[in-house]
C-alpha cells in the first residue's frame, strides 16, 4: 500500500525545528568542528536507516553533513520521513552536531522554449537526464548529482526576430524562512526585482544585464 504523501503545511506543522522542506524532500544540514564527529553521524543514521529499512541521501563534506529524505514509492514526503528526520535530529544532537536548516537549498535550471518536444530530447541526452514520471516539463538525474532541468513554455519568436532569443534562468528553492531576506541581498547587490506577483511562491529577480532568476519556496504554490 502507497504510503500518503504529506503536504507543505503538514510538514510545517510537524514542528521540524533541524529540516526544512524544498521541492518535494525534507533537507537538513549539521556542522561540526571534529570530521570524526561527521562519520559518526554518518555511521548513526546509517545503522538507524538499515533498522528501519528507509535510506536517506548522506553527502559528507568537511565540517557539515547534509540529509535529505523522501518517500520514493509516494514521490514525496511521508510519516516516515517525519519519523526518521526527528532521530537524525536526535542523533546529531547526541553527537555535538550543530542543525543550520536555513543553509539548504536546491538549484533547478529552467529554459524558456516555444516548443518543448523540439528542444527536450536533445538537453536529455547531452546531461544523461532521465524523464520524470508525471513532469512531461521536466528532465532529473536519476543519481542527484545534476540540478533538475525543466522547460517554460514561452510564446515563439516574432516574425524576423532570432531563434536564439530563448534563455535559460536560475530557479533556487530556499526555505520558506530565508527567501524575503535572499531576495533583499539580491536587490542590495545590484538586482532588479522584475515581479513579485507570483510571491510567496516566487520572486522573479534580473541582474544588471537583464539576465534573471527566481527564489522560490513551496509556499502558495
């Protein structure tokens, strides 16, 4: 039986003070002085992930570990992911690890394109992207090591003007809790804020070229 897929809010409502909850997964980042602290981590959430039979993704750098967990038979977030983020939240504690949730985030590239069926198979092939069950907009690494590519339908070149005209853009996903505060370094760096209609789902950002990008979250969306 398909476990139930959780919503944003009722992840929020988990009270989750380590994780946060970007494009369908649950991230959370612990930093420690001591690299051994970080393997320790690692070997904990790893024999509490073989007792429960629920694996998360575990990327050890120096000084931080992030973990990232989603139901992959429910394509998202479950009761079971709530279960296993609360003991790595303990589990970290136990060990001096410190949570930093609102350093997380996730970087999707998104190209503006008249015509997808046109241009998807060729950026499908050149990344070793696979298609996404359900997202006929959108091409992932099936081992998480690429951001995610997806394709914005856009109205095609006016008549004389150049095909090359199509752009690629940024989309970062913060948390729900950092994304005002991105949005004001962006614009105290030199960004023009290009819309805000979409907001709290996102905010579409130019730099001084025109060139742009969106901070997005899960809200409202």
């Amino acid at each position: 039986m398909t476990p139930t897929t959780l919503t944003p809010e009722q992840v929020l409502a988990a009270d989750l003070a380590d994780w946060r909850f970007l494009l369908g997964r649950l991230h959370a980042r612990f930093t420690f002085d001591d690299y051994a602290v970080g393997l320790a981590l690692v070997a904990a959430v790893g024999a509490h992930a073989a007792e429960v039979d629920h694996h998360p993704d575990l990327d050890l750098r120096h000084g931080a570990l992030r973990v990232v967990t989603s139901s992959h038979d429910a394509d998202g977030v479950t009761e079971r992911d709530v279960a296993l983020a609360r003991r790595v939240s303990e589990l970290a504690a136990e060990l001096g690890a410190r949570p930093e949730p609102t350093t997380v985030q996730q970087l999707e590239i998104a190209l503006d394109t008249p015509d997808l069926s046109r241009v998807k198979p060729f950026w499908r092939a050149v990344l070793g992207l696979a298609d996404r069950p359900g997202s006929p907009d959108e091409v992932r690494d099936e081992v998480n090591v690429l951001p995610a590519l997806w394709f914005q339908e856009c109205d095609p070149p006016a008549p004389g003007e150049a095909e090359g005209r199509m752009r690629f853009h940024l989309d970062i996903t913060v948390p729900h809790d950092v994304a005002e505060q991105r949005v004001a370094a962006a614009l105290a760096a030199g960004g023009t804020l290009v819309s805000d209609a979409a907001a709290r789902a996102f905010w579409v950002l130019a730099d001084a070229e025109g060139n742009k990008a969106c901070v997005c979250t899960w809200q409202d969306r």
